[in-house]
C-alpha cells in the first residue's frame, strides 16, 4: 500500500519532474533523478503549507511561498543564477 503523498505517479510529481528534465535539458537544472527531485520539492511544499496551517493563516502564503521557493528551493535546483 502507497500512501497517496508519497506516491511517484501522483499527478503533481508527474508534472513537476517533466519540468525538471526539461531544464535539465537545457542546462538550467541540476543534474539529478528528475523523479526524486520533484518529490523533494514536494517534501518542501508539505513543511511549507504545514507552517502556514500552523499559523492560522498569519503567514501570508503567497508572498512568503514566493519568497521560500525562489530563494531555497530554486537556489538548490539551478545550475546558475535565473533571473525573473
């Protein structure tokens, strides 16, 4: 039995590593399983929404999200410096 958070066939997994390869086509991305890059990614979402549920709410989701991905997240995938 899988558990539906952990699953690798998860639609958003499917996605997000389609968009990692891609990247990785391109030389944008690190090199990497895109497959476990994308659950990685979908660890961070996990303990990001887990703060804001947390919070009440009191974390402005959207901008703090912005923020955590773009600083954090990106930072570890890119292979350099990829501006907006």
């Amino acid at each position: 039995d899988q558990k539906i958070l952990s699953n690798r066939e998860r639609s958003l997994v499917r996605i997000v590593s389609r968009i990692i390869a891609e990247g990785q086509a391109v030389g944008q991305l690190r090199s990497g399983d895109p497959v476990e890059l994308a659950e990685w990614m979908n660890r961070c979402m996990r303990g990001f929404f887990l703060d804001w549920a947390i919070s009440k709410g009191t974390i402005d989701i959207r901008k703090d999200g912005m923020r955590f991905f773009s600083e954090f997240v990106l930072s570890a995938l890119c292979t350099k410096q990829l501006h907006a």
